[in-house]
C-alpha cells in the first residue's frame, strides 16, 4: 500500500469550522508554519496522527515540486548539511527522493515532511486564542504569522 | 511396543594420566556385546582413585572433580608431554558413542569432546544424545557408578536420593518438568499481559467495563441531543415559515427586506470569490512570501553548483560492464569493471533523475516582481474580504431590524420563540461537538464526551481485558493439570514405591536369612522396619538390594560399576552379595583389591559364568612383570601392564611379591 499523508488528528477538529474542501488544505497551512519555523514534531507526538491521502490532490498537484523543494531546503538546513557538500546531497536526495511515489517522497521523506506538519499544527494552537470561525479571519492571521516568523529568522 | 533404553561401557583408554598407560575392552568377542560381569583388579597406588574420578566426569560430563583436584595432579609422574586424554567407549541403543576427557597440563585446562555415531562426528563439549542426557548427568550418574557413601544416603531421613533415583528412573520427574513448563508458559502470559493476581484481573476488568459503560451512556445521550436538536430544527422551520408568511402581508417591510437580502447575496458571492483567490495566492509558497520563493530558488541553484542530477545516470555504467570493451576501447578486465562499479554507485538512478529535474523547474526567476504582485494582490484579496465582512453583517443586522420593526404582538412572540429556539439550538450543536470530536482534554474516562475518544480506549483496555482473561483462564487450567499431575506422581509413586519395597524384602532376605532387617517404607528415604541403625555391610547390602529392585523394572539396561562391591562385607555375608551381583544389571564392572575375592569371587563363579578377569598394574616389578608375560592376553605399556587372565587374576598377589 503507498504511504500516506499524515496529519495530527486534533488538527481535523481545530479547522472544522473552515470547513475546507479538502484535508489537505489543513496539511499545507500546518506544513508551512513548521517549515517557516523549522519545527519538528518527534516520533513519539506523531502517533496522534491520521493518514488521509497518498498524493498531491489539485489544487496542489502543480505547485507539488515547490513545495517539495522548500521541504528539502528545510530539512538540509535543519540537519546541518551545507548546500556546496555534494555527497551529503545527494545521499539525502537518495533518501528521501523517489519516482516510485504519488508524492515523489520516499517513506521516510514523507514521514519527515508529516513531522513538519504536526511542528505546525502545534504552532497554530499556541498563537491562535480560539479556533478560526471564518477563512478571512484565519487567513489574515496566517500570513500574520508567516511573515513575522520569516522577519525573526533572516 | 517401546524398545529398552540400552546402555553398554565398552572399554575406555587412558594416555599419560596418574594411572598406567592402558586400554581395556570389555567386549566380549568382535561384536559390540559385553561381558555380564568384568573384573578390574588393581592394586593400591595404581591409580585406582584417578580411574574413577575419570569414570565419573566422563559419563557426567561434570569436570567440576577434576578442577577441585587441580588439572595437573591428573598428569603423569615424571612426563614431559604437556597432553593426557581418557577415552571411554559406551553403545547407547545400538550406536557407538565415545566421551573424550582432554587435559592440556600446560594451560591447566579439560576439555571434552564427544563421538556419536548417529550425530556429527567428532565434536568439542559434552554432547551426547538427548535421550542418553537423562543418565549421562551428574546427578543421575553416580547410581551406576556407585560410589559406597550413596548406601548410607538412602537410608538417611534426611536425604532425598532415595525419591531422586526413583524419580529418574521410573520418569516420574518428568511430571515435574510438566509442572515447570506450565509455569513457564503462565510467566510468558503475565509477560505479556502485565496481570499475574485475581486483583488484577478484577481491575483491569473494571477498567475495560468503566469505559463501555461510559460509551454506552455517551451515545445514548448524543442519540437524544441528535434527536433535540433535529426537533429544535423543525419547530424553527415552522417558525421562520410563519414569520416569512407573516412578513409577506406586510407589503413595505418585505420589500425592504427582499432588497436587503438580494444585497447579501450579492456580497456572500463576492466574499466567496475573493476566499477562492485568497487561496489561490496563499497554496503557492512562493507566493505566500519572498523568502520562500528565495529559499526554494536558492535550492534548485545549489543542484546546479552541485551539477545534480548528472547528465549520465547509472544504468549507462551498469550495461558498460556488461560490454566486452570499455568506450575508450580498451577490454572490459576485471580492474576495469571494479573502477566503473565504484563509479557507478556515486551515480543517481535515471529515474531519480527525472523527479529531481522536475523539482528544478520550479526555481524562481531572478526578479521578485511576480512574488510582489502576488503578495499585494493576496492583501488587497484581505483588504476586500475585511471590507465585505463588515457589510454582509450590516446587511443582516439591518433585515433583522426590518423584520423585528414589526410591532404586531403574535409575531414577535414567535420572533422571540424562534431566537430562543435558535439559541437552544446552538447549545446543543456545542454539546453535540463535544461527543463527535477527535480528541478530548479530559483528565478521566467519566469526564470524557468524545466517543472517538472513548472508542479507541474501549478498544486498547478490552484488548488488555481479554489479554489477562487468557492468562486467567489459562492459570485456572494449569492449576487443575498441576492439581492431577499431582495426584498422577503421588498414586504412580506409591504404586512403584510399594512394588520396590516387596521386591527389595525378598532379595534383603536372600542376602542376609538370619537378619531381621527388611524395608518397612519408601519415604524420601528407605525407611526400615523397627531398626535405628545398621552396619556398613548391611547398608551395602540393602542398596544394592534396592538398585537391583529398581533396575529390574525400570525397562533400562544401565551397566553397573563398583568400587570394592564386598570390602566392607562380612565374610559370610559376601556369597550372598556375589548371589546378588548378577541380577544387578545387564552389565557389572568392578574394581576390586585381592583381599576382597576370599568368600565373593567362588560365590559369584557359581552364580555367573560370563566373567572377564582383568588386573592392572604398574610394571616395576621384574617378577610379576614376567609372570604377567605368560599369561592368555596382555599388552604392556610404557608404565603399566594389564592382563586379561583368570589363573593370572586369582594368584595376583602385588604385596607378597614386592615381599
């Protein structure tokens, strides 16, 4: 069976209210969070998790190899692996990389990229007070968010 | 019909020990039969002590009375060899097995080797067959290599040999073994369930039944709060009917009203194109901030540096190993595919290299120009929606002014009816959240709505439940079988116990007519009638009177192996032990001491005609070295001398020699 996606499950309440069209709107929002803030939840937190679906479903399909990209830049970055050290690249690449995958994620790059998702979730419990009652307002505060978290990091 | 466990000693082999150089055989012609009765004379200080030591470790597989002694008190006076071995050749059921004791005197270590013909050949360590290990132990060996000080045990109250040799013999230690296992087997479960009490039991059950019951009442109250809130909703329905049917009389509010509600269509539309654009801009990170088009940009121009993916893929590498001459023309040797081969694995697979190609596209042009408009148009998309927001609310404050300027007293009872009813509903689509959510914060199962929640701890303590219901079922059955098991040993055992007791009075009785000693009981000992104490002649007698009792009806052939069988006998006693000595096994070897033939030996001729007579000695005594010489069989070693001869045997005389 492919490997999934896998989101908190608490995140399924938490974004009820949005009432997206699909899950993975909720994945992305917590995704970016955790990449912008290089958090990481751990092996332990991720069994609070819940599959949903083994590929970029559209609207995301076409913008699958950026986000994929900001992932890896992330992960390189937070493991300490200089972009000029090619070997340490490409083992990486090797790793996580795969053209055998809905996603082009191996097992373990997509069990990475969902460790982003859950570091995110967790950031958006803790900065919103109550759960978004409407898009506009959740929209408002996530760029809010991103763009003070990207401020404090360069 | 099950065969008879059969156990031969078919000689053994001793090189440069504390005992003379020498190989006995107690077979009897070519084939792998034995004498029923073997001899072995050795005088004082042939090593008659070494040769038993070395009996005993060899077919225990015990070396623990070989250290205590030191390894190097076993190596022979005066060798400079640094190497001793004793070789004991035995048939189990048929096949040929030989235990090897090895000594190195240099490391001071032993070491034992085993020959199984049916098994592997020769291999290091004790390893005779499985079903052979019931005998070759250390506690089960010294009954047939009896040593003397075992008569005494069965008779002392507070010795167990007595029910340890019948316990072996008769296999009913194996219902023990049973027992073991099935307390290994309930360890296991309480293992794996973490529950080994009653209580336990008990509470992870009441655990398991406080979280059902919990369920249970959770789904019957979001049933009935499911059911409120579906007739909540159809009471405000009916409402909101009348009260539209109401307004529709009331030409000048409703079309005030009508107009105010084509406005908020209008802007709930347009609220839901700017959401949709909105999302649009932010699902695209680069879009969602310059840093991440930077980032990502940043990415894919480092794969440039690094010039990954390369321009040839690994599958060009692997087929020209497979070419008989490289590109360059030169043959495919076997350096040459090695130095490809190491090459190739620092290459990315073609497909791989597909994906990563991919990835690259989506680096960013140098200039953020696309980035900036994005981004202002996302804030200008909030701006608008901020905008609408504030006038789709206006637009509905205002339709319910209209509505609630009516001052006709029945409509706004029902306006009232119907907010209440629309409060009321709200509570209970909260409440309603509380019982279908994911997740739950409360600290316990009684204060917990979420049946997700309820469910999935339902599920992980009836799994710990039905676990420790396993384990507890399971102890109540092996109490039972332990129960009968119990019952099985204690009737097995007095049947036996009571058969060995007659068996042995009779043969006690052959032994010694004029004594009154008999065997009142088996307990953990061999409990004699009306007697305190005996001599050391009669607790001989009564042993082996015992062993043979036991032997006969166990359905094992074990050989028999004594250390002086009649010295601590009175003179006329020992005729009836040579009476005895036959029926004792299938095989009986024994050492023996010349003092010791007077009154046995005559007996035992009567009673038994296959007896081989072997006397061992060390040959520093010209005379008898010379005597020995004519004799039917002999064969000399270095330091010793064994001869097989009957005349030889009954005329050695070490001590009236060395005279």
């Amino acid at each position: 069976m492919a490997d999934r996606f896998h989101a908190p499950i608490e995140s399924r309440d938490w974004f009820k209210k949005l009432d997206f069209s699909i899950r993975m709107y909720d994945y992305y929002f917590c995704l970016m969070l955790g990449l912008v803030k290089k958090r990481k939840a751990s092996d332990e937190e991720m069994v609070n998790s819940e599959e949903f679906v083994e590929y970029f479903p559209e609207p995301f399909g076409s913008g699958k190899n950026k986000i994929i990209s900001l992932f890896l830049e992330t992960e390189l970055s937070l493991l300490g692996i200089d972009l000029s050290n090619r070997e340490a690249v490409q083992k990486i690449l090797t790793e996580y990389i795969t053209p055998n995958s809905l996603t082009w994620l191996t097992k373990k790059g997509l069990s990475e990229m969902d460790k982003y998702c859950a570091g995110g979730f967790e950031i958006l419990r803790d900065e919103f007070d109550d759960r978004p009652a409407s898009k506009y307002a959740f929209f408002l505060n996530f760029e809010r968010l991103i763009t003070e978290a990207l401020a404090t990091t360069d | 019909m099950q065969t008879k466990t059969s156990l031969k000693i078919l000689g053994w082999k001793s090189n440069n020990l504390r005992c003379p150089d020498h190989s006995v055989s107690f077979r009897k012609g070519e084939d792998n039969d034995s004498h029923r009765i073997s001899l072995l004379q050795m005088p004082n200080g042939t090593g008659k002590t070494t040769l038993w030591k070395l009996l005993r470790t060899a077919l225990s597989g015990d070396k623990t009375e070989l250290q205590d002694d030191g390894i190097i008190e076993f190596k022979r006076k005066g060798s400079d060899d640094d190497f001793g071995s004793f070789d004991v050749s035995l048939l189990f059921n048929g096949a040929m097995l030989s235990i090897e004791i090895y000594f190195d005197f240099d490391s001071c270590t032993v070491d034992f080797w085993t020959t199984y013909s049916k098994g592997k050949g020769r291999v290091q360590g004790f390893h005779p067959p499985v079903e052979a290990m019931r005998f070759l132990n250390n506690s089960f060996a010294k009954f047939f290599i009896f040593d003397g000080e075992l008569a005494s045990n069965f008779l002392r109250k507070d010795s167990r040999k007595t029910r340890e040799v019948i316990d072996v013999i008769s296999q009913l230690g194996d219902l023990n073994n049973i027992n073991k296992l099935l307390d290994t087997y309930f360890e296991n479960c309480i293992d794996n369930c973490g529950v080994s009490t009653l209580q336990g039991f008990n509470r992870r059950k009441s655990a398991y039944q406080e979280v059902k019951d919990t369920l249970d009442q959770r789904k019957k109250e979001l049933e009935k709060l499911e059911s409120d809130e579906k007739s909540a909703e159809d009471s405000l329905d009916e409402l909101t009917t009348r009260a539209d049917e109401y307004i529709q009389t009331q030409k000048g509010i409703r079309e005030r009203i009508e107009g105010l509600e084509k406005h908020l269509r209008n802007l709930d539309a347009e609220y839901k194109d700017s959401e949709n654009r909105a999302l649009n801009i932010i699902i695209q990170p680069d879009a969602l901030s310059k840093h991440f088009a930077k980032r990502i940009t940043k990415f894919c121009e480092s794969l440039d540096r690094l010039k990954l993916p390369e321009n040839v893929a690994r599958e060009f590498f692997i087929e020209l190993q497979e070419e008989n001459n490289c590109i360059c023309g030169r043959p495919m040797d076997k350096e040459a595919k090695n130095e490809i081969k190491k090459q190739e694995t620092r290459l990315l697979g073609s497909e791989i290299i597909t994906v990563l190609n991919q990835l690259k596209s989506s680096k960013l042009p140098p200039e953020i120009q696309i980035f900036e408009d994005k981004n202002q148009e996302l804030k200008e998309i909030l701006g608008k929606m901020k905008e609408n927001d504030v006038a789709r609310r206006d637009c509905s404050t205002e339709i319910e002014m209209q509505k609630n300027s009516i001052d006709d007293e029945d409509y706004v009872a029902l306006i009232d009816k119907k907010r209440n009813l629309e409060i009321r509903i709200d509570d209970i689509s909260t409440a309603i959240d509380k019982y279908r959510a994911t997740t739950d914060s409360a600290k316990n199962v009684k204060s917990t709505y979420s049946i997700q929640v309820l469910e999935k701890e339902l599920n992980k303590r009836s799994k710990e439940y039905l676990k420790s219901k396993e384990a507890q079922i399971f102890q109540v059955k092996s109490q039972l079988t332990k129960k009968l098991l119990e019952n099985a040993y204690q009737e097995a055992q007095r049947t036996i116990c009571s058969q060995i007791t007659e068996d042995t009075n009779v043969r006690i009785e052959q032994v010694m007519p004029y004594n009154s000693i008999r065997i009142a009981g088996i307990e953990n000992y061999l409990h004699l009638e009306g007697q305190k104490g005996s001599s050391e002649g009669e607790k001989l007698s009564i042993a082996y009177a015992f062993l043979t009792s036991l032997f006969h009806g166990c359905g094992y052939y074990l050989p028999f192996i004594v250390d002086s069988p009649a010295n601590p006998i009175d003179l006329e006693k020992r005729g009836k032990i040579a009476e005895l000595v036959p029926k004792l096994a299938e095989q009986f070897v024994t050492f023996i001491i010349s003092s010791e033939r007077g009154g046995f030996l005559e007996a035992l001729e009567k009673n038994e005609s296959d007896i081989q007579y072997l006397t061992l000695f060390r040959n520093n005594i010209p005379s008898i070295v010379e005597k020995a010489k004519h004799a039917k069989s002999y064969q000399e070693t270095e330091n010793g001398m064994l001869v097989e001869d009957k005349s030889f045997f009954w005329e050695f005389q070490m001590q009236k020699e060395e005279e």
